[in-house]
C-alpha cells in the first residue's frame, strides 16, 4: 500500500470516528468510494512499476548474455593469435 493511500485511510478512519455524529451514512459511503478509488489508481501505479522492472530485468539478462559471448569471441581469437606468434617465435 503506498504512503497515499496509508494517509488516506487513516484519515478516514479518524474523520469516521468524529463524522458519524456530523454525516448520513450516503455522505460516509461517499467519502469510502473515494478512498478506494484513490486505492485503486495507486494498485495501477504499482502494477504498471512491476511491468517496467520485469522489462528491464529481461533486457539486463540479454545484454548481460551478450556481452558473454562477446568477451568469449575476443578471448578465443586473441588465444589464436598468441597461438600463432608462439608458433613463429
């Protein structure tokens, strides 16, 4: 649950307690709606961060593989080449 969402509902928490006497029960199901909806949009950030680092993940892992088989590529010819200056020598 984010901070927002945390704050919001302790707040109406608080306002429930004092409002009871002050608000109709439409008026609290009102304000309960709204903190939901607030809840809601903040679980669709969330979701949508999550989509994001699981994307970067994926591309780290294939740069990562990437750049293995490069390093292995230029380990294995310069191996060759020192091969071949040893023959010569």
């Amino acid at each position: 649950m984010s901070c927002l969402a945390a704050a919001l509902r302790t707040l109406f928490c608080s306002i429930h307690l004092i409002a009871n006497a002050m608000f109709s029960e439409e008026q609290l199901a009102l304000m309960a709606n709204i903190v939901q909806i607030f809840n809601y949009i903040e679980n669709s950030h969330q979701t949508s961060n999550d989509k994001i680092m699981l994307e970067l993940q994926k591309q780290n892992e294939v740069y990562l593989e990437t750049s293995i088989k490069q390093n292995n590529e230029i380990i294995e010819r310069l191996e060759r080449l020192e091969n071949g200056n040893n023959k010569r020598t």
